[in-house]
C-alpha cells in the first residue's frame, strides 16, 4: 500500500476556507487604552544645595535646590527647622512649605541661628525621597553702639558695642 501511495502525484496546495482571508483584527480600541495611560515614575531625591554668599539676613534665607535627573517634578516640599544642641532637638518644631521652583526664600527667622533644610520632589506618582540636609545660618543683628562709652582723642577713638544674638557672633567689620 506504500508503494501504491507514494506513486500517487500529491496536491501539497493547503487551501484556506474564504472565512478567514478577509479578516482583520481591529486592534484600535486596545491601542487607544495603551496611550492614554501615563505612567511616569516617581522623582529622585534633589539636591540641596550649601547656602550661598548674601542669601541670608538677619530674619530671613533663601535656600536653593536642583534635580540631578530629568524627572518630570510639579512641584517640591521644602522643610526646615531650626538647629539646637540641646537633647530635645527632635521636639523642635519642623516647618514644612510646597513650592513649584527650585528655590524659596523664607522670612520670619531668628537673627543668627542655624536651620536645618531637606527637600523632596513630587509628581502624580509621588514624593521622591528627601535630599541631604543642608544647615543655613541667618546673618547676626546688627550691634548696639555703647554712645556713653565712647572715647577719642587726636589720634585715636574707643567705640563699644554689645551683641543683641543669643548665639555668638564670630567677627565685627568696624567701618569709619
């Protein structure tokens, strides 16, 4: 019967009803739910940077931070508090302030003290990580000129002042 079947001139053509030629899988609705979903990954930490000449006065600090990553951020979450070497420094009071750039100035401080500064980037993800702290120091208050003990001769003059800070002013700039 081999033999008999292997004479036999055999059609190798596979033929496909015509049901299936024409059709088409319709695959825009899928494609439409892939695009419109949007997920981007929460930021990484930024980082803050060290505080910069002139950006303090005496009750106020502007404080500056950066994104070493092309995260897509709406905005940060600035905290501070205030350092204390004292053992209830984790009691301090932390203040904390949202801000759309990647800088803020905050106003209301003591005259020479330090605070303590981290941030954390946000987008619709969530919060990034908080940066490393950063301390900043407020510019001291200016002195008070003592007017009765002032002295001065030909060549010479003798002029006092006392500190209005709490904290201890490292150097005095006399100007004539």
């Amino acid at each position: 019967r081999l033999e008999e079947f292997l004479k036999k001139e055999v059609d190798l053509e596979l033929s496909t009803p015509p049901e299936f030629e024409e059709r088409v899988i319709d695959f825009s609705e899928v494609e439409q739910l892939m695009n419109s979903i949007n997920t981007i990954p929460a930021p990484c930490a930024p980082v803050i940077n060290p505080q910069a000449p002139n950006a303090a006065t005496g009750t106020s600090l502007r404080v500056c931070w950066g994104l070493f990553s092309d995260d897509t951020v709406e905005g940060y979450q600035l905290c501070y508090k205030p350092v204390s070497n004292e053992r209830r420094s984790d009691e301090q009071a932390e203040h904390m302030l949202q801000v759309k750039e990647t800088y803020c100035t905050i106003t209301n401080l003591l005259p020479n003290t330090q605070y303590e500064f981290w941030v954390s980037a946000l987008n619709a993800s969530g919060i990034s990580p908080p940066s490393e702290r950063a301390v900043y120091v407020t510019a001291p208050s200016p002195p008070t000129i003592k007017s009765k003990k002032i002295r001065s001769c030909e060549n010479a003059a003798l002029v006092c002042w006392e500190s209005r800070d709490i904290n201890p002013v490292d150097s005095y700039m006399v100007e004539l």
